[in-house]
C-alpha cells in the first residue's frame, strides 16, 4: 500500500496545513516495492513532491488504518499504482475506496491511476487476476464493501491514466519520468532545483526534518555548517521543498557570500526576502531602513521559513540573529555556512547542525553514477574506483567532479595515471584534488575555465559567449567541456553558474601566478588588488583582464540604532556607503595606468574616474563595462575599434556620447539608465555594421530612436527600450528588422503609435508591450490567457481586458484577442490554451473562439461554459488557414475584500524564458 523519507506525519494540522504532503503513493508492496515503486518514489521527492507511502511513515504499533485514511486528508494528490496482485490485498481495496471519497469530496485532489503490467479493461470490469482474487474476497467480505470496492475500481479506471505498456515503449524509466511530468503538471508548487544523482539525503536529513516539524512555538534557527562541497546547499534545498508548503510563506537566499560582495547586493537580498515573504511580484523599498521596518511587519504577523544560505561573516550572522524576536511562532531559520567561527558567540540561540560526508556505501554509489553512467564498469574499474572514493572522504562535490573526470574512460592506465595523481595530494587539501579536472583541460579549456571564475561567474550566457568568441575562445565547445567536468552549469535562466569552491580554486590557480606582485597576474578580480596595481601603475603585459568596482574600495561604517542603542548597521540590511575619501582625488586614476597592458581584453571599471590622455589606452580592447562613467562623452583618442560589447549604463553620457568613430566590432551596446542621453547614434551600417543587441532601458530622457536603426536589419536581434517614458514613437524602420527576435517597450508610457508594417517582423519570439496606455485607460486585472503554440514553440500571453473592479462576491466580464499572421499559426499547428490568474480570482465561466478571418468561418472552436478553478488547461488543433484572430471570454469573482488596484503590474508567470510574447489586452 501507500512514505516521507525521513520524516513523520504531523500529530495534529491546522487548517492551512492540510495538505502534509503532495502525493499518496497506493500500492501492492509484494508486486513492486523494491523495485519500479522505490524509483518512483524517489523520482518524485527528487522533484520536490513530499510523497507519503506507508512502510517508512507509520510508526509499528499505530492503527494502520487510521494512519493511512489522515495521510490521504492530508494529500494534495494521490498515485494508485494497479500491479497484478493490487486487488488481492483488501487493505489495498480499503484505502482505494477511502482515496476515492476524498476525490469526491475535493474537485482539487489530483488522483493519476498507474497500470503496471494490468489491462485497464480488467480492472474496470474486475477481470483476470482481480476476477480471482474478488472470488476469494466474496467468501470473506460483507457484499456492502465489496460492492463499494467494485465502484472504486470503475471510477478509477475510468479516469485518464497511465499505462505502461502503452507509453515509453514500456521503458521503466521514462515511464516514470512521464509520470513525474503529469503530477507537476496538475500539483503546481514552485520547488528549488536538485541534483538528479541525489543518494544518501534520508539519513542526512533525519535530524533537520525533526527540527522542522518539532512544534515548538518559538520561532527557532538552526545552522548547517561543514566545509565547502559538503552538501550544505543541497541538503537545505531539499528540506526547503519538502516543506515549505507547511508555512504560510517562505523565502531560499541563496549564495549570499557572493551577493554580499557586489554594491547593490545587500538592498536587493532585502527586496527579494520581503517579495517572498509578502507573496508580491514588486516591493518597493525607499531607504535600508524602510526595508527592515517593512520586513519586520510581515515576518511578526506570518510562519514562515527561511533558508540564508553560504553566511560568511560576522556581521550578516548578526542581521539574521536581530530578525529572531520578529518570529512569528512556529517559524523557521536555516542558516548555511562553512566558516564555524561565527557560531562560537551564540552558540546558546542556535540549533547547529555539523553536516558530516557521505558514507562509504553512498560515496561509492554518487562516484559511480557520475564516472560509469549507463556503462557496466569492469570489476577492475570497480575495484579502482575504491581507491578514488576513499581518498574523497564522502565529499560530495569531490565525488561528482572526479566522477565527471574519470567518466568514459575505460582503459586502466589512465585510471592508473589519475590515480598516481591523487595519491601524491594529501588527503586534506581538497581543492586540489578538484584541480584534477581542472589539469585534464587542454590550455585553451583551462584559459576558458579561469576567464569565468575571475568575471562571468552568473552573467548571461550569451553575453559571455559573445564577449569571449571576440577574444578567439571556443565558448561551445568550451562551455560542454567544462559542464562535462562539471566545473560549470548553466541555470535555468540562463546564467552561467560555479560552484564556490570551484571558483576559489580556479582563482587560486591565476593567484600563483605571481602570489607577491598582482601586477604580474594573467586576471585581476580582486577590487583592492586592482586599484593598487593602477595606483601604483604596476601594471605588465601579462594582465588580460581587470575588474574593478570604486564603490567596493571602502566599507559601510553608518551607525545606527537599535531599541535605543548604538551600533553599527550590517548583515543584508547594510548599504555600502562611500566615506569622504572615496570622493576625494585620492580615488582618481590615470588613464596611462593601463598603457603597459598591451594584452589587456576584458576590463570592467564601474564607477572610476580616469583622467589625462588615453592614446596609451591597449587598443585590443573587447569587453569594456564602465558603468557609472562621470563622462558625458568617450574622449576622441579611447580606442573603441576592437570593442564587441560596450556596458556604459548607469553614466553621464549624452546625445554624443561616442561622436562618429567606427565600432566595426561592437555586437553588444548597453546604455541603460543614461538619463542624460536624448536621442541615439547613428545606426549607419559604416558606423556599427554588425551590433546585434541594444540596450536602453531606463533612459528616462530618451526622445528618440535614430531611423537609420533600420540599417541593421540583418543584425540587431535584441531591442529593449523599457522604460523610456519620455519615448513616444518607434523608428518608421523599426519593421525593417527582419532578424529581430525580442522587442521590450514595456512602461514606455508615452508610445501613442507604432509603426506601420510591424507584422513583418517575422524573426520576433519576444515581445513585452504591457504598461503602455494605447488610447483610453482600461482597468486590468492580474489574470492571464496563455496560448502556445507548440508547433512553432511561441508562447502569446495575453493580460484580458476586465469590465472594471467587481465588488466582493460578484462577478465582472473579462474579454480579449489578437491577430495571428501566418507566421504565427498556420493550418495543422497544435495549441493549448492555458487559463492563469491570481489566487483570488476565481473563473466563473470561460471559453475560447478561433476564428479565420481568409474564409469568414470559425476554426476549432474550444468552449467551456461551466465553473471552472484555475489553472484550466485545454487543446485545439487549427483546422484552416490564413489570419486567424483569438478570442477569449468569461466571467471573474474576487473572494476577497480587498481587491487588486495595481493595474500596471508586469508579471511573466511563464519566467524568464525565450518565445514570450507579453501584449497589453484588447477590446
């Protein structure tokens, strides 16, 4: 029959708390358990879904039966997994019947029927083996429960299910995947991602899942420490999934040694925890003040859950410890951090939890799964690898790396030849045993690997990718080698990611270099390291790139008061301040500090002030970030020719910012927040012949675009211009750009036309237009029609036009469409319709018209005229061709009192990827 790894069923739930756990696995254990049910089990929980099943969740002596019937009251959905002996068992049949009065009862229950080697014909109709077994059952049972075991069996048949024989090709594996799938599809929750190699994170749980569930009424922290690599991470990432349904709001901080360490970092941990925990897509916050009076008022009145993970100094430590008297009872902390010290003081208000390795059994598994993948080692490989795991000592990030390294290797002398390497390190210095992988690269890998952990470490991919192809780097094949070592990963929005303790090793690599003379390093990253090396001017022709942020030279030292007591402000809650010296001449740097790097590719300068003469200025130049420039134009000798990406945001400069130079290599233009900037450069393809993303958003003084933007109609593939409220039309030859595929004027207000020809624009897949007022004001609700077409992968979202604001408990009207060219959709394209909105917001009524506009008759119509809880979900293939309008309908009811009032709010719940299509509604 039906468990939560590592934790127990709560006594007692309160109201909110009803849904314990996502899934209720109902099985027959002698037919499945070890082996397809334990993979789907942990398919699930590695997916974030806290699933319950019954040999691990009851404890020996309790009622089985009561158990079970409050674990199914207590599911979100459940899994009934029919095997060829499932209706043998009458504690099978039993809880069937009670799984399907709780469907009954709650239209939202999710209950997916799995036939495992079973015609679903003969569980509806009790054939077969269940023919048998109902024969045995009709001389023991009463005819009123085994009717009612009958009726379950039909209904649940019934019911749209999965058959493996049907699916997959009967392939164990993707079957479950598929089922996986279908329960994240209907049992939406937002989960972190984990691991797909997870093993051992059971027993490294056991304690944390008790703390969590201990029910204590004070608010409570407790710390995961260990060394880098260890797991912390991974372990508060996986107990943040499984429970962070249980608390009315919920926030994971995540790297926040690395946030801590750029300018705006700690306001904008600020805003994030306050979005999270007050549940709003924006948070304003005025003043770092305002923040923490903001944030106190939510977390009084709120349980919640917070996860600060990677805490690396004191005074973020005791930000987080001055938050504990604002807790509101039964809320929780989880702090991670490597640095042990900072426990010592206050070791009496904190629960500290000392995060152990893997043991030998789950190291040897991890390694495996990395370095043999779906290949059957030799059992001298075998015996090798033991060599490797002990020499690990249960370090997690070690095992996957050196799995990664010795993955696909299957001749004994390189293992030989690895291992002879392994064994000359001794066993504690960790980061030089990941430096193995780092040693297997070739130089042009190892050149890549080190330009990322000193400046691209969470920049977007692409703009990496651009940047250092200007530079002659092989980023594709780079970038899979990299990731094959597991020495890099990219997120799911597209940022390239490190791990930490890679990151320090990498940069520890371009340190030896020269460990006494910065100045003859190949990188310079560290902010005072680079500032002494242009004071100094010690700069040679080995430096290739240098970072330097004027606003990270000086720390934060503002007082300030707490119940009446003076202190300094830290943790997250501080905002770097500049003192007077940082804007004194002591802060100004020469210009031919830079003349003896002759190499010199990738530099970013934030904030600085050169002065003098730039003819000495290295003119192979492809990265240049110099944001915050107090210059209102680059002087005439800045040699700008080599340049591909420019990031200039945040300056001074004007309308004539660049005067008439040539950017014959620029592919990358960044002048966001230049609110001095009027009007753009000249586009002439002799000026910027191949610049394929501009970036402007924010410059609120921007008036106009120059028409020759049109000359780029072969290359620009990114506009964004959001923001840019004093912009009140777009080039005539914006249609021109026939490459473009994303065009963001969200919040450019004062838009009263676009051009004419627009439909041309057959490239586009991203198109943000909402916050704009196109004739009479409408009021809009957040409430969301989703098409996608998955034929040509374009997804249109659309923000309905609402019939006002609905006093509470009565309905309003809601009405949208758009036009789709042929580019757009075409006969034979497979839709779905996907009805999103806001929690408060119940639909009334829905449906939805496609409608030909060629031939004047309607396509596939999808109607649904019933009530209906979102998200609603439905299919449509197009049946005939030409323009085809859209047109959506239905009705909406607010359950609160306080209804929605902003109205201008972007909101883009399908995240921050590719193909959305974001438009304001229409009547």
């Amino acid at each position: 029959m039906a468990s939560v790894g590592g934790q127990e069923a709560s006594s007692s739930t309160s109201q909110r708390d009803t849904s314990a756990y996502h899934v209720f696995l109902s099985f027959r254990g002698e037919d499945i358990r070890e082996a397809f049910l334990d993979h789907l089990y942990h398919a699930l929980e590695r997916a974030g879904y806290r699933t319950f099943r019954d040999d691990d969740e009851l404890e020996r002596g309790e009622n089985i039966k009561a158990g079970l019937e409050k674990a199914i009251q207590q599911s979100r959905s459940s899994i009934v997994v029919f095997s060829e002996n499932y209706a043998s068992s009458h504690w099978c049949l039993d809880e069937l019947v009670k799984i399907v009065e709780r469907r009954r009862r709650t239209s939202e229950f999710v209950l997916l029927p799995v036939f495992y080697h079973v015609d679903p014909s003969h569980v509806r109709n009790q054939k077969g083996s269940l023919a048998a077994a109902f024969a045995e059952h009709e001389e023991r049972f009463s005819k009123v429960r085994i009717r009612g075991w009958r009726e379950a069996l039909r209904e649940v048949a019934d019911l749209a299910g999965m058959v493996l024989q049907n699916q997959a090709d009967g392939h164990e594996a993707k079957f479950i995947q598929k089922i996986v799938k279908v329960i994240e599809n209907r049992v939406i929750h937002p989960v972190l991602d984990l691991p797909s190699n997870l093993v051992g994170m059971d027993s490294r749980v056991k304690d944390i899942d008790s703390w969590l569930q201990n029910g204590s009424s004070d608010g409570e922290i407790m710390v995961l420490y260990g060394m880098g690599g260890i797991g912390k991470t991974t372990i508060a990432r996986y107990v943040f999934n499984l429970h962070h349904s249980r608390f009315e709001s919920s926030s994971f901080l995540a790297s926040i040694r690395e946030t801590f360490e750029k300018s705006d970092g700690p306001i904008n941990l600020q805003r994030q925890l306050l979005a999270d925990i007050s549940k709003r897509k924006k948070t304003e916050i005025s003043s770092v003040d305002d923040g923490i009076n903001k944030i106190k008022h939510v977390m009084s009145h709120k349980k919640v859950l917070l996860v600060f993970d990677d805490i690396d100094q004191k005074k973020q430590l005791d930000a987080i410890l001055g938050m504990k008297d604002w807790l509101y009872p039964h809320s929780k902390i989880i702090i991670t951090t490597r640095n042990v010290r900072l426990l010592m003081a206050h070791a009496s208000k904190l629960k500290i939890h000392n995060v152990d390795g893997l043991n030998y059994d789950d190291s040897h598994k991890l390694f495996g799964r990395y370095a043999f993948r779906q290949d059957p080692p030799s059992e001298r490989l075998v015996q090798l690898s033991e060599k490797v795991v002990h020499q690990c000592e249960g370090l997690p990030l070690a095992l996957q790396v050196l799995g990664s390294t010795f993955c696909g290797r299957a001749d004994e002398n390189e293992w030989l030849s690895l291992l002879a390497k392994l064994q000359d390190i001794p066993d504690n210095e960790i980061s030089r045993k990941l430096k193995i992988s780092y040693d297997s690269l070739d130089d042009h890998d190892r050149n890549f690997f080190l330009d990322v952990a000193c400046f691209f470490v969470g920049e977007d991919k692409d703009y990496m990718e651009t940047i250092l192809v200007g530079c002659g780097v092989h980023t594709t094949i780079g970038i899979k080698n990299l990731m094959d070592r597991c020495l890099l990963r990219v997120d799911k929005y597209n940022k390239v990611m490190m791990h930490q303790m890679l990151q320090d090793m990498g940069r520890e690599i371009v340190r030896q270099e020269s460990p006494e003379d910065p100045g003859n390093r190949s990188r310079l990253w560290h902010h005072e390291e680079s500032f002494s090396v242009l004071k100094d001017n010690s700069g040679t022709e080995y430096i290739k790139g240098l970072a330097l942020d004027r606003r990270m030279l000086k720390e934060d030292r503002t007082v300030f008061r707490v119940n009446g007591a003076k202190g300094r402000r830290f943790g997250f809650f501080s905002w770097p301040v500049m003192n007077s010296a940082s804007n004194s001449d002591e802060m100004d740097l020469k210009a031919d500090a830079f003349s003896t790097m002759c190499r010199l590719r990738l530099l970013d300068i934030n904030y600085l002030h050169l002065t003098g003469s730039f003819k000495g200025f290295p003119k192979k130049i492809k990265w240049l970030r110099w944001r915050g420039c107090p210059l209102e134009s680059i002087p005439s000798d800045f040699p700008l020719q080599s340049l591909v990406a420019i990031d200039m945001s945040y300056s001074k400069l004007g309308p004539g910012w660049c005067g008439t130079k040539l950017l014959g290599c620029l592919k990358i233009l960044d002048l966001s927040h230049c609110h001095g900037l009027t009007r753009t450069p000249d586009f002439s393809i002799s000026r910027v012949p191949i610049l394929e993303r501009l970036i402007l958003k924010g410059c609120k003084s921007l008036i106009e675009v120059h028409e020759s933007i049109g000359n780029l109609e072969n290359s620009l593939v990114y506009l964004n211009l959001e923001d840019c409220t004093s912009l009140s039309k777009l080039p005539r030859n914006t249609a021109m750009l026939k490459v473009l595929k994303a065009l963001i004027i969200s919040g450019c207000w004062n838009l009263v036309e676009f051009p004419m020809g627009m439909e041309k624009l057959e490239a586009l897949r991203v198109f943000h237009a909402d916050r704009i007022v196109m004739g009479p004001e409408q009021d809009e609700e957040e409430f969301y029609a989703i098409l996608s077409n998955e034929t040509k992968d374009l997804k249109l979202i659309y923000g309905p036009t609402c019939d006002g604001h609905p006093k509470p408990n009565e309905d309003m009207s809601w009405v949208s469409y758009w036009m789709l060219e042929n580019d757009k959709l075409e006969a034979g394209d497979e839709l779905t319709i996907f009805l999103l909105s806001e929690k408060e917001v119940e639909v009334r009524e829905i449906g939805f018209h496609l409608m030909d506009l060629d031939v004047g008759e309607e396509a596939d119509i999808v109607e649904v005229n019933q009530p209906a809880n979102p998200p609603w979900e439905e299919a449509v293939n197009v049946g005939q061709s030409g323009s085809t309008r859209l047109f959506g309908y239905g009705m909406l009811g607010y359950t609160l009192k306080d209804l929605l009032k902003d109205v201008g709010v972007t909101w883009d719940p399908v995240g921050e990827k590719e193909h959305d299509i974001i438009l304001p509604g229409r009547m």
